[in-house]
C-alpha cells in the first residue's frame, strides 16, 4: 500500500518536472542496485546528483509519517535537495518559454516593416 502511494505522488511530479529523471526500480529483480543506492526499507528515495547519492527520503518519517501526505509535502520535501526546482515545472517553463519566443518573433517583424 505505502509504494502505491508513493507511485501516485512521483507519477504526478514526474509530469511536473519533466527536467528531473525519476526512476523506478524493483528492489528483488535488482538486489545490487538496491545495495549500491543503500535501500532497505521501502518505499525509499535515493536522491541523486552529479551521479551521486545526494539523500534520501525514507518511508513516511519526513512526510508526516501518515500515508495521507499530499503531493505538494514531497514537492517541497524534493525542493530542499535540490532534485526539482521551486515554481519551475517543466510545463510551465515551456508556456512561458513559448510566449517569450512569439513576442521576440512579432516585435522583431514590426522592426523590420518599419525600417523598409
């Protein structure tokens, strides 16, 4: 039941920061890399980066220690470390990225009716 609900919330954040890679993986099929990423208790988190263990969210503990958590408690939990960025999901960023490339695009065409 825990790991579901942890699928839920990293499903969602998944699509949210699309520059972060998340992975999952089946600690049976995989007892080396369970080891090398030190996972014993699950559901665990192995917060890496620049190819390094960098921390780990293990079970509930930091997340109220209830299954009831909500998805923005393992956003900001994924924020202090630094694996996601604070208001900066992927989606939004690539609206805004968008916007700012049309509005380059139109002002750049008026300049260049004007000059001729």
């Amino acid at each position: 039941m825990k790991l579901e609900v942890m699928d839920k919330h990293l499903s969602i954040l998944a699509k949210q920061h699309i520059e972060t890679c998340f992975v999952k993986i089946n600690t049976e099929k995989s007892p080396f890399l369970a080891e090398k990423l030190k996972i014993v208790v699950l559901p665990t988190l192995a917060l890496i980066k620049n190819a390094k263990v960098d921390d780990h969210v293990v079970g509930f503990d930091e997340l109220g220690e209830i299954d009831e958590f909500s998805t923005e408690e393992l956003e900001d939990r994924l924020e202090k470390c630094q694996v996601i960025h604070e208001g900066e999901s992927s989606i939004n960023a690539s609206k805004s990225s968008a916007q700012t490339r049309r509005s380059i695009r139109q002002s750049t065409r008026s300049d260049l009716s004007d000059s001729e």
